[in-house]
C-alpha cells in the first residue's frame, strides 16, 4: 500500500516578534535615580565646605567672567579673604557651581542639589552604555547600572554638594573611555577629540584625573589585548604627555608651590595608618550598613570588609577571563590608592565612588551575566533583592543628609572621628550664638550652653581633639569664667600649636586683663603664622600707640591697610 504523505498544517497566524524592552531601560535608570534622591532637593547646606565653596563665594561664583580666573586659582580662595592657604586645585568643580550660581545665586541650594542628581544620572548612563560597549548584554547593563544608581555608598557623593567633584570626575573617566573605544574601532578623529578632551577635563576636576593614563595603558593590553596599538597610534601617548604638562604647570601656578602630598608627614607613615581604611572601603561595597558621614577604620569596618573580600572574591572568580579581572581590579585599586596619601582625615564615602565603577565592569564578564536574561529567575530575583535592601538603606540614610545639625550629630557616634563631629556640632551652636540675629536672650543662652556641652564631650572622648579645648575654653570665657578658659586655651595651643584660634584668644584674654604686654607675644606670633590676620596688625598698632611709640604703631597700621586694599583690589576684580 502506498504511504500517504502528510501535508502540513497552515498556521493563520505568524509567530508574534519578541518585544525589545532594552529601549526603556534608560528609562529606567532615569526614574529610579530622580525618585529615589528627588527628596535631596529640599536639603539646607551641610556647612562641610559647601558654605565655604558656595554661599561664601557667592560673588565669584554668580559672574561667569570669572571662568578663566577658576583655573589660576585653588580651590578654597574666596574673594576679599587673603590667605597663603592654597590646598586643591578644583577648577571644574568650581566651574560646575559658576553655572549653577546663574539660576538663583547662592541664596538657595535647591539648584545644586538638581544637579548633584542629575550628574549622578548621567554617570549612571554613561556606565550602562559601557557595559553594552564592553560586551554586555542590555539586561546585564541594566542591572549593574541600576545597582550603581541605588548603592548606598553613593549617597555621600550625591546628597552632600561637594560630593559632585567625584561625580563628575567619574563622568569624564566614562567618556574618555568611549571616546577611546569608539576610536578603537572606527578611527574616527571625533572620538579622539571626546577621549583628549574627557581626559583634560578629568584633570581639571581632580588631579587623580592623572591615573587615567595608566587605565587607558591597561586596558589596551589587557581587555583589548593590542598594547601596540599606542605604537601605531604614537601620536596619542605624545598628546597625552602635552595636556598633562599643561594641566601640570596650571596646577602649580595656582597652587604657588603649597601642594604638599602627604601634609608634611612621611609619605610611607601615613600610607601605614591608612592602610586599615581599604577594608573599609572594600566593605561598604558589598555590605554598605555602617555608613558615617565621617568614617574611621574600627573593629567592625575591618570585620565588614573581610567579609565583603570574600564576596567580592567569588563574584571575581566568576570572571573566567584573568585579563579582565586584572584590569578590573587594577581600576579599583589604582583609583583608591590616592586616599591613602591623605592623613588625619576620615575615609569618606565618595571616594569609592570611580573605584567601584572599575568592579562593576568586571562583573560585568561573569559567566552567570553571559546569557543573562529574564528566565534566570534565580539570579533575577538575588539582584532584585539587592537593589531592594541598596533603596531602603539609601532611603533611609537620606535624612542625615537634611541639614547642618542632622548631617553632623550622624558623625558623633560610630567611627574613630567622633570627637572632631562633637566639635563641628558645637561650632554650629557657637555660631548660632555669635550670628543669629532672630535668637532671643533666652535663646542665645541656650544656644551658647549647646556649643559648650558638646565640645566638652568632644575632649572627654579624646582631650588632643582639634579645636576642642579652644572652643571649650571660647564657651567658658563667653559664660563670664575667663581664668577657667585660659588654660584650655593653652591645651589648644600645645595640641595643636598650628591652629591660629587660642592665640587670638590668650591675646584677648591678656588684653581684658589689662595685661596687655603679655599679649604681644600673641598677636605677633598669629601674624608669623598667618601674615594676613588683620586684626593682629590692629591690636599691635594700638598697643603701641598707647606705648607713645608711634613709630611701630604706624609700621602695624601701614602693613594692616596695606592687605586690606590688596584684599579690596581683588574683590572688586570679580564682583
């Protein structure tokens, strides 16, 4: 019998075309970033450094014909205020409030917080489409992004203004390393131009903006797997060279010689003490729950960052290719290893900002992201679980970030710098009392008791705090017990015998006591150590004058009128 062929069945509908969500994944990262840190924009100024980089410098941040002068000058130099203090070179930074500054002033920080946020997105962004550019599906791009976006070490950077400086520092390693791989593969001169151009801007926001080179070096011979390509390319390295020599002798001009790596100690001293803030750093990666707007390296920061070591071993191991765990490793370490330089400052927050970039890319190759998509539950759900506990630590870290006293009471418990928080707590009580016209009596008095209660806790935890006995002792002298303050005044000054405060002090002191011989000593060394503290060159001309010599008492007033017109001079330059 013959076989009968079997026709086949006609289907009366064609097979429905997968839907490419991929599209609304920058959508995504949008939302959640706006969302989750919108509420920041009701924040007050946090008094650490944004008073000083901001409201203070107000009238050199609000003209944009000031540009140019940002990058011929340090960081913290304000208009008016003279001063041989000239420590960081931060002139994108300072460029970034100069546009800000355009919308309202200084007057109100909801402008600054916007862009704190809208930075923060941008990086955000920036990495997402280098994770794709890298080899990364669009789902594995989105998932390491959307962690960044949310992860709780982040929010030092976003919520606190100045925070941005490694924000924006991280933007421009991200577009340099577009610019560099589209280059790579299309030779195009316009992806050379982004790549220099992010490079330079890097070292204009901060100078560890020069570890960029080694990045690019490395990645070409490990990720690319074509170091040679610099041979070919040898034009490239020479450029690299002009714009770092150019950046350099800026650096230097506006800095005037006071850049000084380690704050005078011995370099290897200090890398010694700071070596135990790498578990710290490593720790808040993977276990982000002891976070401190001053952080310190204690028992639990190093237990945490054991813990996170191993966690982040494994995730390592998941990378089956050694190249790119070596270069995603040498990123996070080469980008932490400046903070090591710096002493007798807290490991803060922002920092592991551009590091943790680095490990995210690395992961970013694991064999569990190479065919990542939503029918790996198990992995879909973990990561889902992650982002959940990163949103609710963020939401719940955000308030500290509200105003001065919320930010500062966070740092007075919890970490080795406890006593210097109990101090700036003080401080803005202190000023409280000394500035705000709206206290009452009965106010000021309580404002004043505050500023003393709490720099006493300050040398109850530690006695050496720095400026804790001197404003102990301002709060004692204020309170009517000036012979009770004298020796804290004097604590200060052997403590901390660069610290300017106790010997105006003591020479107030001396001078109420109508003992004002002893208070010469005072005055002329404030003016030893700071030749711009004006009212040194006021006491000393009239204690002369009242001495009948008239001589040296018009040597003090020619030299006082002398900086007050040069201070003068240069503020109306910029106004």
């Amino acid at each position: 019998m013959a076989q009968q062929k079997v026709k086949p069945v006609k289907s009366d509908s064609k097979s429905k075309p997968k839907t490419n969500y991929s599209r609304l994944y920058p959508i995504i990262l949008i939302a959640v970033v706006f969302i989750l840190y919108g509420r920041t924009l009701h924040n007050q100024y946090l008094k650490m450094d944004d008073t000083d980089l901001i409201v203070d410098n107000e009238v050199f941040i609000k003209h944009l014909k000031n540009i140019p002068q940002a990058f011929r000058q340090s960081c913290f130099e304000i208009p008016g205020h003279l001063t041989d203090n000239k420590s960081y070179y931060r002139p994108m930074l300072i460029v970034s409030f100069m546009m800000d500054a355009q919308v309202h002033g200084a007057r109100g920080s909801v402008t600054f917080h916007f862009m704190n946020i809208l930075y923060h997105l941008l990086a955000c962004l920036l990495l997402y489409y280098l994770l794709l550019k890298l080899g990364a599906n669009a789902l594995t791009a989105l998932a390491l992004s959307f962690l960044f976006a949310v992860h709780p070490v982040n929010v030092h950077a976003v919520a606190w203004i100045p925070g941005r400086n490694d924000i924006l520092l991280s933007i421009f390693a991200l577009l340099s390393m577009h610019g560099l791989i589209d280059y790579y593969k299309n030779n195009k001169s316009s992806s050379l131009a982004l790549h220099l151009f992010a490079y330079a801007a890097a070292l204009f926001t901060k100078e560890s903006g020069v570890i960029l080179l080694s990045i690019y070096f490395v990645f070409m011979w490990l990720w690319m797997k074509d170091l040679a390509f610099y041979k070919r390319k040898i034009f490239i390295p020479v450029l690299y060279v002009v714009i770092t020599i150019i950046w350099y002798l800026a650096m230097t001009a506006a800095l005037k010689g006071h850049e000084n790596i380690g704050g005078g100690e011995s370099i290897i001293k200090v890398i010694i003490h700071n070596l135990s803030y790498l578990f710290l750093y490593i720790g808040k990666i993977l276990l982000p729950f002891n976070l401190n707007v001053m952080p310190g390296a204690d028992n639990m920061a190093i237990i945490l960052g054991l813990i996170s070591m191993v966690g982040l071993a494994f995730l390592i191991y998941k990378i089956k290719d050694i190249r790119k765990i070596l270069f995603c490793l040498f990123w996070f370490f080469i980008f932490l290893a400046p903070t090591l330089l710096v002493p007798e400052l807290p490991a803060y927050e922002h920092r592991d900002y551009l590091p943790l970039i680095g490990l995210l890319i690395g992961i970013s190759q694991a064999v569990f992201f190479k065919n990542f998509s939503f029918k790996n539950r198990n992995l879909l759900y973990s990561l889902g679980v992650v982002a959940l506990v990163f949103i609710i630590v963020v939401f719940t870290r955000l308030p500290v970030y509200a105003d001065r006293f919320t930010f500062w009471n966070d740092g007075t418990e919890g970490t080795p710098f406890a006593p210097s928080a109990c101090v700036n707590v003080g401080q803005l009580y202190q000023d409280m009392y000394d500035n705000d016209p709206e206290l009452n009596p009965a106010q000021k008095k309580d404002a004043l008791k505050n500023a003393g209660e709490w720099n006493h806790k300050a040398i109850l935890l530690d006695s050496t705090t720095l400026r804790g006995n001197n404003n102990y002792g301002a709060y004692l002298y204020l309170s009517g017990n000036p012979d009770a303050a004298l020796p804290y005044f004097l604590k200060e000054i052997k403590f901390h015998p660069t610290n300017d405060d106790p010997y105006k002090n003591v020479g107030i002191y001396y001078k109420d006591k109508g003992e004002p011989d002893k208070s010469v000593y005072y005055w002329k060394k404030l003016i030893e150590m700071n030749r711009y503290y004006l009212t040194a060159y006021e006491e000393l001309a009239n204690y002369y004058a009242r001495k009948g010599d008239m001589a040296k008492a018009a040597v003090y007033r020619d030299e006082e009128k002398t900086f007050t017109d040069e201070a003068q001079k240069n503020y109306n330059k910029i106004k």
